[in-house]
DNA sequence: TGTCAGCATGGTA
DNA sequence: ATACCATGCTGAC
C-alpha cells in the first residue's frame, strides 16, 4: 500500500497508532473501565467487534461510534500495516486488523476490492431470487449480497472460482480458527485437513459442490456465531441498513422447533442488539438460510469430519454431493435459539423430510447416507452405535445409529425415534434437522412442520408454540414470509440450478404423498422478500428494498413482488419511485420497524412459554418413560441379539465339535477368532483418533487384520469404565463364557440388569443434573454441556468416550460383541 | 396374528 | 450405469 492512510477521523483519539495488537492483547482482560482502545482513555460503554476470546471490544461512545461508521481503521491503524487499495475505485481499506477484517473481499486476481465494489461486482449480476437463501437479517448489507451472489454464482451457473467468496467469510473466524484462516484459505484449509490436494482443474471440477462445502463447512458458521453473539463482528458499516435479525427469530421459532432453554434469550438477544446497534438499520427480510451440505470444511472441518476422527473420516466429495434436499435451511431464528447459549455455535448439518416409513411406527428414520457418513460418527460394524442427541426443548434422546448392508452400499438409519418423532408430533412430510453445537459438539435435533406452509396451519403453529413476532390472528401472520420466504428461498436455489427440483423432489423423494404438496402448495416462488408492518394510521403495508439502492420502500400489504424489485417499480408510491430519492424511512425508523428488544423480550417471553408448555406436555413422567422406552429397545434389541447369538452358537458349537477333529484347521480357527474378539472388545475404548482409519473403511477384514494377539496395547487401551466387566481374557474357544449365566461377570442377563441400573441412575443423575455434558460429545455419552471441549481431539473421541460413558453403551458394547460373536459365526458357517 | 429385524427390490436422480 | 433410498418382503419370534 503506498498511499499514506487517510487521517484520523475521530476527535477522541487523534494520533494513529501502530498499537492495535497491543491493544488487543491487553483487552483479553478488561479489568478497567476504560475503552477497550488503548488509545482512548474514555470509559467503555459500548460493544464493538468480538474479540477471539468471544468477549467483545468494549468500547467507549466515541469509539465505537467510529467502529459502527467504519472510521475505526482509519482513525487508530492508520499507520498500521495492512492499508491497501479496493482495485476498483481506488478506496483504501484496511486489511490488517479484526476491525476491518470482513471490509474487504480479495480478488480472484490479486488485490482486494472494498465491499462497494465488490458488491458491485457480483450482486449486480446476481440473480435476486438467490437473495433469500442466505440473506442473513444482521449480514450487513454487502456481505449479504456478497454472500448471495457468490454461492448463486457457484451453485447455480457453473464453474466459478469459489475462491471470490470465501474471503469474505473467513475473516470472522472463531478465535480457535482465525489465525489459520486468515492465512489460509478455506479451500487450502480444507485441504490441508483433509490431507487432500487438488490441482487447479480438479479444483474447477469440485465447483458446487466444493464452493458449497466450504460455505456451509466453517465459514458460515463462524459468521454466524458473529452473527448471532457479535451483530457484526467487526464489520464496518459503510452503507445503511442492517438490521437486527431479531424479527424473524421469533418468527421461525413458530414454525421450527427450536427453543433451546440454555440460557435467556433476551440476554443473547441483548448481544446481537449491542453490536447490531453497530450497523444502520435495514431490515432485511426474514429469511431462511441454506447450509447447503456445506460449510464443511474449511476450518470446520477440522472439528468434523477430519480432526475429530484424527484423521480424514469421510471422503469430502462425498460430503460435498449432499443432495440439496438434504441442505439444511436454518433461518436466523433457528440457529440462534439452537445456539442460545453465547459460547455455542450452531452448526446446521442437515435435514431430511420424513418419509412415511420414518415416521411410522417402525422407528426407523433413514438417513441419507452421506449426511450419516458426513456428520455422524463412523460406524464400522452394522449395529452402530448409540447416538445422543438433543431435540429442540433440550431433551436428550438416544437413537441407535446403524446401517443395513445394502447392495454394496449402506444404508443408513437412526432407530428408535419413535419417542421423539411422537414427542415432536411429527408427521411424514415434515422436516427434522440436525445441527450440531460446538464447541459443546452436541448434536441438535429441530423439526420444521411442513403443515406450517399453510396460512391455516402457520396460524395453528403460532398459537400452539405461541412465541413469534406476530401473534395469532394477526394479519401479517398470512403474510409472514418466514415460511414462504423459506420455501421460496429453497425454491430458487434448485430452480437456479437448472433442476426443476420442486416436483423432482416431490416425486422423487416423497412420491405423489398428499403432504408433498401440502409443504409448499401455498409458497410463494421466488417472490420478494418483504418485511411486513403496520404503518402509522394502521395500516398493513409491507416494506421492500430496492435491489438498486438498498432503499426501503412501502408498498401495500397485499402486493405480490417479483424477485427483484427496485425502486423503478414503485407504482405504488410515484414520489419514491426514484433511487435517488430519499428512503422514507430513517434509520432508527426501521429499527424501530424491527425492534429488536422488543423482539428480544417478546421471543424470551415466548421462548419461555414454549419451555412452560413442553415442560408442561411432557412432565417428568415422561421424561422417564422416554428413557425407558429407549432402554426397552436397547433390552429388546439385546434381547434379539442374545437369541440370535445363541442359537447360533449352538449350532457353531455343533460345528465345533466337529471342526475340533481337524485339529490343525481348528487351531486356525481358534486363532482368527481369538483376533476377532479381542478386536471387539478393545475396539470401543479405543481413542477414535485410532478408529477413524478403520471406520473409514469399514471393512471387517481389517479390524481382524489389524488385531493382533500379541498387541498388548490394544487391550490396555481399554479405558471403559465398564470393562472391568468384562473378561478381556476370554478365551474365544471358551465362548460359554459370553453366554448368559456363564461368563465370567455373572451372566449377560446379570449385566444387563446391572447395567439397566446404571442407565437408570444416570438418567436420574443427568435429569438433576440439568445438561452437562463432560465429554462434550455429541454422541452418546454422560450428556450435557457442562464441561467444554473445544479442542478437537477432545470431540474427536466421539463414541468411544460415549460408550464408556453411558449405561448403554455398555449394552451397545455387549451387544457389539455378541453380535460379532454371531457375524463370526455366521461367516464361519 | 402382530411385531420386529434385516434384507431385497425398484423407482429415481 | 450407478448409487441412493423408500418401502416392500420375509423369516423369526
């Protein structure tokens, strides 16, 4: 950068200093009053960017008037390095701090251009009906469009450097992740997680998919816990309007079922209104993101799929191709109540329709199979393992997470949800979806009613979980875009690529079923997002914004808008019918438009009610039988195993005795089997870091193979609490003495019943105990949050961790080795 | 006979 | 042609 910084611009602090990082790093403890800016003696009283520590800069008035104004840089790093200039017009930008770190977007060609520019660039060309897709309500302006235009550019018109967009959301990295993104890009980033390398073409080919995958895989969700802890984070405002995102939150918790109670919504609100007071208000339009499978990797995906496993667990082309049925639409709303607590980050992974069968009484809800590779623990053997996951209310379920040998393939399924489809009062048709918390790494289970398309049913919706901006009854509640914006927003995406994907995915995935067209008979297609109001004669009238100049305009309630829509078209308002003339509203009118305490207030009141009335609909009585009904699977599945395993083993010891004749065959045998089961039993405890290798290709063959008689280490790394229970010197040609009643614990049923006790106690304990999680697994494990676990590794143990932890997994253990008893068996035979 | 677990089949992308 | 996945089918209980 050769031109010399521009001048302060703030009359607080006058000298420019080269002491940002020094500030910074004395700011990770404010103990004082003082401003957060070392360079500012005033007292703090505002909140700027986020500050790695998850804090935020505490600023004073002046101070953080400049960072709102986007004048921070210029006034205190203007001798910093970093300035460069915007390769379109010129403007310096600061590149170099936290501060103005998401003020620029880097060129495909080297350089940078400022947002303006870049918004210009991209969002001109863009294709509007793409706007609701990621249309984030505290995005500030460009990013917004930088957003929208990136991903439609790469998910909808082919092959495009993704390599635009990812700057743009790397920079607010969490802290854990920041350094590394700021020095790398997400794509290399990825790679480097995932061990891959790719050549430029390669890198051309992975297009979508690829761009999709780092989308969704950290970088989106790094902003959105800016987004939903910070507003901003560290966004300058250069143009007018954001807007707090409060407004559809509540909005979308009608109709999704989330509301987790982890803390006081108005508190979290309380964030998004400090920093988001940092932006000019304009209030978007509510909608409905698309995580479109993606957001993967990045740096994500060292926490995912990749670090959590030690090493790469799921091949990413196959995380990359998640159909787009599959991408998880999470409104702001959503991913803010799912991650109510401010040190959570929400991490939308999928979702998926229920189909008749999953949501029939067989309990079994398929899985698409590279959702379940992608973002559930692998599984090597078929039985699976136990999975811990939280619904909406925070009730913790336990689902078995299995796969059904199917051709060559898998195929994937969660049992046992019948409790919590039954408790969601879900139907075939409607939506449950998967997100994870981190750094708790808890899985989250939310649900979106399909009937909640229908004005009717939205309405029912609202009354019955009765937290939302509009209240029952309301006139605006019919035209809530919320829904419609949502399936809209879905809409475009799949008619942008080129695939009529509405009837596809009706006939496709849910066949000519009546709730096919239930979900989106009332969807408005690629309409304009609009922001619903009451002017002040009363009046029903919707607020639009020009895609030209970014104004808002009123319109009538019941206009119907096309995707785009500028000032040009405003018949309705001749005087404004210009973009140069001036917006009606101000500012503060349009927060004031979307109040966000008044949000804040309203959603906790209501986030309040809907804690009261799930509490209320369920008891504790039911959180018991829930649990019970989980361990009466747990028992009837054992239970099933058991038989099977001893009729096979009857008829193996039939085989056996036989087989004994052949003494040199025999001694083979006994040695396999041996392998096999000291495989077994030390394969659970083992650190999954060390599983991964193997759960990446689940070949049976290899876990024999990579056992070892004389690998002492594998069983002393047996760390399960449970395992003192079990007789790790079995003998495999003694296998009486895994049979009920003769092994050396006292028996399989003895187990069984000493380990139902256990569950039930720590059931007992956990329901005390609130939500705390030691392991901060999201699988089954002791459960809950209490404890964070932040480092990957940590997550990474995954269920081994699990099974130690939990009364079932102690069952899913036996059960494991039972079963594999019987597949020996059966494969003897 | 009903339920369940697991596999097979066939439609769809 | 292939993989995926919804669901049908079958055997066991």
């Amino acid at each position: 950068m050769s031109s010399p910084p521009p001048p302060p611009t703030s009359t607080t602090a006058t000298t420019a200093n080269n002491n940002y990082n020094a500030s910074c790093s004395s700011s990770s403890t404010v103990l004082s009053r003082k401003c957060f800016n070392s360079d500012c003696t005033d007292v703090k009283s505002r909140k700027g960017w986020r500050l790695r520590s998850g804090d935020f800069a505490e600023l004073c008035d002046r101070c953080a008037s400049a960072y709102e104004e986007g004048s921070f840089c210029e006034a205190f790093h203007s001798r910093a390095s970093g300035w460069r200039c915007c390769e379109s017009c010129g403007k310096r930008v600061h590149c170099g701090c936290i501060v103005s770190i998401q003020a620029f977007t880097l060129l495909d060609a080297g350089g940078i251009a400022c947002l303006a520019c870049a918004r210009k660039s991209f969002v001109l060309t863009s294709n509007p009906a793409w706007s609701p897709l990621f249309y984030h309500a505290s995005f500030p302006e460009r990013l917004k469009d930088l957003s929208v235009k990136s991903w439609s550019q790469l998910a909808g018109s082919g092959p495009v450097p993704w390599r635009q967009a990812p700057s743009l959301f790397n920079p607010s990295a969490t802290p854990a992740m920041q350094s590394e993104l700021q020095t790398r890009m997400p794509y290399e980033v990825d790679r480097l997680n995932t061990g891959e390398t790719f050549s430029a073409p390669s890198l051309e080919k992975r297009k979508v998919e690829d761009f999709s995958e780092k989308f969704i895989n950290g970088n989106l969700r790094i902003r959105l816990r800016d987004i939903v802890e910070n507003g901003n984070a560290g966004i300058i405002g250069e143009e007018q309007s954001q807007t707090p995102s409060s407004l559809m939150e509540d909005a979308s918790a009608q109709q999704f079922g989330i509301s987790l109670p982890y803390k006081s919504l108005s508190e979290s609100n309380s964030q998004i209104e400090g920093s988001v007071n940092a932006l000019q208000p304009a209030p978007p339009p509510p909608f409905t993101k698309h995580f479109h499978g993606s957001l993967h990797n990045g740096v994500d995906s060292s926490v995912d799929g990749h670090i959590r496993n030690g090493k790469p667990r799921t091949d990413a082309r196959g995380r990359s191709q998640l159909l787009p049925r599959y991408w998880p639409r999470f409104t702001d709303g959503e991913l803010h109540q799912i991650s109510g607590n401010s040190n959570s980050v929400i991490k939308p992974l999928f979702e998926k329709m229920l189909s008749a069968s999953d949501a029939g009484r067989i309990g079994r809800l398929v899985l698409p199979k590279k959702c379940a590779e992608a973002y559930f623990p692998p599984i090597s053997q078929p039985e699976g393992l136990p999975l811990r996951v939280q619904d909406s209310t925070g009730k913790e379920w336990i689902f078995q997470f299995r796969f059904w040998p199917n051709n060559n393939s898998r195929m994937y399924v969660l049992e046992g949800v019948t409790p919590c489809i039954q408790n969601m009062q879900l139907q075939a048709g409607d939506t449950v979806t998967f997100s994870r918390l981190e750094p708790e790494g808890k899985l989250v289970m939310g649900f979106r009613k399909a009937t909640s398309a229908t004005p009717s049913d939205q309405d029912n919706e609202t009354s019955q979980i009765g937290n939302g901006v509009f209240t029952k009854g309301d006139a605006e509640l019919d035209h809530s875009p919320w829904s419609k914006v949502d399936k809209s927003g879905y809409i475009a995406k799949e008619v942008l690529e080129g695939k009529s994907s509405i009837r596809k995915r009706k006939s496709s995935t849910l066949g000519s079923k009546r709730f096919e067209f239930e979900e989106y008979e009332d969807a408005p297609v690629l309409g304009k997002p609009t922001i619903f109001a009451t002017d002040n004669v009363g009046q029903k009238v919707q607020w639009v914004q020009c895609e030209d100049c970014l104004k808002w305009r009123k319109l009538p309630a019941n206009t119907l808008l096309p995707s785009k829509w500028a000032c040009s078209s405003n018949t309705w308002d001749p005087e404004r019918s210009s973009c140069s003339v001036a917006q009606e509203l101000t500012a503060e009118q349009l927060e004031y438009l979307i109040p966000s305490s008044v949000v804040a207030s309203k959603r906790s009141k209501d986030a309040r009610k809907e804690i009261d009335r799930v509490e209320a609909l369920e008891g504790e009585g039911l959180d018991t039988l829930a649990n019970l009904a989980i361990l009466g699977e747990v028992k009837r599945r054992f239970k099933t195993l058991m038989m099977k395993r001893e009729k096979k083993q009857s008829e193996k010891e039939a085989e056996t005795k036989q087989s004994e004749k052949e003494a040199e065959t025999s001694n083979q045998r006994r040695s396999r089997r041996s392998l096999l089961l000291r495989n077994c039993l030390t394969m659970n405890p083992r650190p999954l870091a060390t599983q991964g290798s193997e759960s990446g290709s689940p070949n049976k063959k290899k876990t024999v193979s990579e056992g070892s008689d004389d690998d002492p280490k594998r069983m002393k790394s047996s760390t399960s609490p449970f395992k003192g229970q079990i007789d790790l010197n079995i003998q495999p040609e003694r296998e009486d003495e895994l049979s009920p009643g003769s092994d050396s614990g006292g028996g399989m049923v003895r187990m069984l019943q000493d380990a139902t006790e256990t569950y039930l106690r720590m059931q007992r304990f956990l329901s005390s105990d609130g939500d705390n999680n030691p392991s901060g697994n999201q699988m089954l494990s002791s459960g809950g949050t209490g404890e964070k676990t932040s480092d990957a590794t940590m997550r990474g143990s995954s269920h081994q961790d699990a099974d130690k932890d939990h009364p079932s997994a102690f069952f899913h253990e036996r059960i494991r080795s039972s079963y594999l008893i019987d597949k020996y068996a059966l494969n003897r035979s």
